[in-house]
C-alpha cells in the first residue's frame, strides 16, 4: 500500500472519531449482562478518557438517576441528570419542567453551583460541573419547577487534580450478577413505578376462586299470576330504576283465557263452597238422628260426615284462592276483569324489566327482578385440602376484573355468614359465605372474584408487591434494580400472601427496589431483544 494511501485513510479514521469540543454521547447498550458504554472528549489528545460514574437515588419524591465523567480540577463535568416524579406509587411521570441547580461542596464548606435552566429533552437536564479545586465534597442537585420540586443528595464525590489520577483511582470493573437494561425512555412511556422490599406482618390465606350474590331475601322476581295484557299508558319500569318496598312495577289486565278465574269467578265459587258446607252439614245432624233411631245404617252416617269433609275442604281452597286475589288486585274493574298489580318486595334496584305496555304475557312469564345491592354474599369456593384451614376463618380480601384495587370483609366490615357441610362431588369444593357493605353499589351480584380468605395466622417476612412478579417459563419472578436503567432478573420463592403483598422466601433481600409496575414490559423488552443496540445521545 502506498504512503499517500495510507496517510487518506488515517485522515478518514480520525474525522470520523472527531467530535465538537464539550459534545458528550452517552450510549446504551441492552441485554442481560450489558453495561453503559460511555465516550467523553478528552481535553488534549494524549490524555486518557475519564472514567464515567453513575448514581441513583430516591428522596423527597424524586427519582434521579444521574451519569457523568469524573470530576476533575478545571474540566467540564456535563452532569446527564434524569428527573422522575416518583410521588405516585401508581405510576411514575417523567418531569417536564423546571431548572436544576448542582451544588458543590467541599469538606471545608465551600460552595461552587453550577445551573441548567431548563431541560435538554423531557425529564433530562444537563448541568455542567467545572471544579476548581481538588478535594472530597458531597453533589446535591435541587429541582424546582410546577410540577415537583425537591433536592436530592447525589452523595460523596471526589474532585481530582488530573485526568490520570482520576483514571488511576478508578476501580477494575467486576464481572457480577447479569443484568436486564430498561431505558428511562421507555419507562417514561409505560405505567412504571419501583419499591422497596421491606418487612412486613401478613396475614396467613388460602387462595379460592368466589362470585358475588344477592343476600338471601333481598333479591326477587316478579311473574305475571294469570295470562293477560299489559295496559298502554302505565309508566314503565326500567332497569337500574331504584324502587321501593311495596311499589307497584306492573300492571296486569286478565285476558279472555283468563276470564274464568277473575276475582268475581272465585267468590262465586267461595259463596257456592260456603253453601254446599251448609248443607252437608245438616245432612250429618239429620244422618245422626235418624242413626239414633235406627232408622239408616252406620254407612249412610258415614257417608255424610265425609261428604261435610270433603265441602269444607272446598271452602277452604277457595277462601286461601279469594284471599290471594285480593292480596294482589286494585279492585278498579278493566275489560278482562280486575286488574292485577305486581309489587316490589324488597328496597332495591330493578336488575331485569322486560315490560311492554300492550303485550299479551302467558301465566308464569318472568317480567321484573328486583335486587337490593347495598349488601351483598361473597361466596367463596375453597378446595377439600384447604377446607380445615378456613374452618373458622375471620374474613377474606378480594380482587374483582376491572378495579386495581382490593376489597376486603372481617368482623368490622362484614361478617362470616356460613361454611358449607358438604363438600361438591364434582368440583371438589366447599362454599364459605361472607356478607359485607356495598354503599357505593360499586360490586355488581353476578361478579367473579379472585379470593384470598384469611386462615387467622400471621407472618412477619420481607414482602414485595404482588404486581411485581411476573411469571417466566413457570417461575415467579422479579426485576430489581441495579441502576436507574439496569435491573437483576430474578427468580423467587413466594410465602404468604395477604393484602396485595407476598412474601419473599429467597431472591430479594431487605431494602432491595423491585420494579412494581412495568415489570411485564420489562420482561417482554428481554424476549423480544428489542432494546439491543439501541442508545440515545445527549
């Protein structure tokens, strides 16, 4: 090759390595045992690069995760500052206003600040650190903005006189635990949040899968008595109406069909009942008298007394007939006769209405249901192994589809209404009834439910939010973090779990953070590899 060839190809190498004075990439690379790469421009050529330094540290609502070159006498550290509003453990937002001030200062309590006014991109400033003196010190960066404001202590740090000595003091990287890289980027844009584990007292359970009930006397369905119309005119009622205890819900005009059992039918046959009794009963006392005189056989006497028998039972039938017509008429006459009026028995909320004003309904036709929901059953079905632990179980907590929340029911809330005496042939289960509050009306009867009923016992262990795991080929599992963007995969052993946390029998220790929220999204960027090579530059 010749020389003037070589001499435009090491001119081509070095444009391409050259950058702007003060330009600072900071790349990303993820994957399970993936670090930072970092590239800082050194001040003179024949220097070498400076080693990057990295914090992360929750305080006063304020998640910052932070990567900048060593500090240095007289060179410029551009602080790559992330900013997260960790207030809601629901979810975490990237802050997008405000300024940061870093402050400097030394053993000797000398102070240097250095200002970012405003952010580079949404949730990132960059405040450049130019120390003047070399030393240890602490870094404190304070937020002040509309949305959050809050400081936060980066820690201790170590100004050095030089390049070299700061690359001399730098420690040899160590090959550890893999770890999964998760970019602030990409949490910013998921529902995302992170917590300690800590320790905490749990109630001892046993899962079992339940469904919401009406509470027995408080539901009721409403069919039409005898086959006929419903009159044009009269207000309808609907579902979710709220009606009240002895409300009229429908009412029914007899048709033809039924014309020969209106009201004025059936106290016919009561007037008839009654007289026919009458005269059975003076056909005993003549039977008597004339048994008395040995003027008939005993089989004549008998055989009036059970003809006497026979009417009153008559009278009796359609008196209780008589009776239930009046209960359940108005009395205002239509043209099919009396005009029945069906009531609510109950205080509640009409849950089916399936009335047309002028359609013709047969006798047994289901027209209204009527539910109170102000209290309701939580009827929870518990396997045959678990049974003997539930047996005197002090209440329950449970989750329902589309509430985040968790509901609960104990001796303040609710109470243990009932526990099965058999066990179900098929589903090898046993019911346990609890009965609880429902002012809001929020739960609907016919709700599934995932229940967790307590067994009384209690445990005190180091427990993580049950939203943290995820499971992985069948193991349950968790991400914790190791930095602001990195997290240790791993695999655990859950113990009890009570109230939405589970307790950690092994791959979390006290005070390690979890990711709580966004862990699936985390485990789906691992699969899919997406997030490999991929970097940002500030």
């Amino acid at each position: 090759m010749s020389r003037s060839l070589l001499l435009v190809l090491c001119l081509a190498y070095l444009s391409a390595c050259k950058r702007a004075p003060g330009e600072h990439e900071h790349g990303h690379e993820q994957g399970a045992g993936q670090g930072h790469g970092h590239e800082h421009g050194a001040s003179a050529a024949s220097e070498p690069e400076r080693p990057g330094m990295s914090v992360t540290v929750y305080q006063d609502g304020l998640e910052l995760f932070m990567e900048y070159p060593a500090l240095v006498v007289g060179q410029p550290s551009p602080l790559v500052a992330h900013f997260t509003d960790a207030r809601d453990p629901h979810g975490f937002r990237v802050v997008t206003k405000g300024r940061v001030t870093a402050t400097l200062r030394y053993a000797d309590g000398a102070e240097e600040r250095f200002v970012a006014d405003k952010l580079l991109r949404d949730g990132i400033f960059k405040p450049a650190v130019q120390p003047t003196r070399a030393g240890e010190g602490t870094l404190t960066l304070r937020l002040e903005g509309e949305q959050v404001s809050g400081t936060v202590e980066a820690g201790k740090v170590v100004v050095y006189p030089t390049v070299a000595a700061a690359v001399a003091a730098a420690p040899p990287e160590e090959s550890g635990e893999a770890t999964v890289s998760f970019l602030k980027e990409q949490q910013w844009k998921t529902q995302y949040a992170t917590v300690p584990a800590e320790p905490r007292v749990l109630q001892g359970g046993v899962r079992a899968s339940g469904e919401l009930k009406p509470v027995a006397g408080q539901s009721a369905e409403l069919s039409a008595p005898v086959a006929g119309r419903i009159p044009v005119g009269d207000r309808v009622v609907h579902l979710g109406q709220r009606v009240r205890k002895g409300e009229v819900l429908v009412r029914l005009m007899p048709t033809s069909a039924a014309a020969g059992t209106d009201v004025a039918t059936v106290e016919m046959e009561a007037a008839r009942a009654r007289a026919e009794l009458g005269l059975a009963e003076r056909e005993v006392k003549r039977a008597e008298e004339m048994f008395a005189g040995k003027a008939i056989p005993e089989k004549q006497l008998d055989a009036a007394r059970v003809a006497r028998e026979v009417a009153a039972a008559r009278v009796d039938a359609t008196e209780r007939q008589l009776s239930l017509y009046r209960s359940t008429q108005s009395g205002s006459a239509g043209p099919g006769g009396a005009a029945f009026e069906l009531r609510s028995p109950v205080d509640g909320v009409v849950s089916y209405a399936e009335v047309t004003p002028g359609a013709i309904v047969e006798m047994g036709t289901r027209l209204v249901s009527v539910v109170n929901p102000e209290r309701l059953w939580l009827e929870a079905r518990v396997y045959e192994a678990d049974v003997a632990k539930v047996e005197h179980s002090p209440g329950a907590a449970f989750t329902v589809a589309g509430f985040d929340r968790e509901f609960s029911v104990d001796e303040k809330t609710g109470r243990r209404v009932a526990v099965g005496s058999v066990v179900d042939r098929l589903t090898r289960t046993l019911p346990v009834i609890f009965e609880l509050p429902n002012p809001e009306g929020v739960l609907k009867p016919g709700m599934f439910a995932k229940v967790m009923l307590y067994t009384g016992e209690t445990v005190r262990g180091v427990a993580i939010p049950e939203s943290a795991i995820v499971d992985d080929n069948g193991k349950p599992t968790v991400f914790v973090m190791d930095g602001g963007e990195s997290f240790f995969k791993r695999a655990i052993q859950p113990g009890v779990r009570s109230g939405g946390y589970v307790q950690v029998l092994e791959g979390v220790k006290e005070g390690e953070r979890v990711v709580s929220l966004g862990a699936y999204e985390i485990k789906l960027s691992t699969v899919a590899g997406a997030a490999v090579g991929h970097g940002h530059t500030h």
